[in-house]
C-alpha cells in the first residue's frame, strides 16, 4: 500500500473552485468504483489551506488515479492559480487503522 498527504494554499479568489474541482474528481472515483484508491480531501477554517490523503493499494491503483481526466483537470487547475502556498507531498507509512482501507 502507498499513502500520500499533500497540504497547500491558494489564493482566497480561487479557493470555492478548487473545492468543486476536488468535488469533480471525488465523483469520478465514485463512478469509476474505484476499489483501489481511498481518497479523501479536507479544507482548513481559514477557508484557503486544502489537505488530501490519498491511499493506494499498489503502482497500478496509484497511476490509474493520477491518469484520471478528472484529476489531471484539478492538478492543472491548481498549478495554473499559482498557489500561495504550493503542494507540499509527503509519502507516510501506515501504522494501523481501525478499519480495513482495502
């Protein structure tokens, strides 16, 4: 399994579109049934800081996400807004979880 958290900042003008570009992608996963990838993404109180954790269960589930329109459509969307504060990734270990994730 591989597991991401990306944390950014974007400028107040853009944040209510980055949020429904991340809405768009969540109901392509949902669509797909996409039975390998858990992804989830959250918006701070400050309204314009965006964190997203994303879990796959191998390379085939990761690069099937990342080639996604959908998603290709947000990372674009986002880079083109010139972010405040860019992603940030960070690639993290599980070290237990409550619930089966796959």
């Amino acid at each position: 399994m591989k597991a991401v958290y990306v944390k950014y900042e974007v400028d107040p003008a853009f944040a209510d579109t980055n949020a429904e570009n991340i809405r768009t992608v969540m109901d392509d996963l949902r669509e797909a049934g996409s039975d390998g990838v858990r992804y989830q993404s959250f918006r701070h109180s400050d309204g314009v800081t965006f964190v997203h954790f994303g879990m796959y269960r191998d390379d085939d589930a990761l690069q099937s996400f990342t080639s996604r329109p959908s998603f290709q459509a947000f990372q674009s969307a986002l880079k083109e807004s010139k972010p405040v504060k860019p992603p940030a990734a960070e690639w993290v270990d599980l070290v237990g979880a409550s619930y089966d994730i796959f």
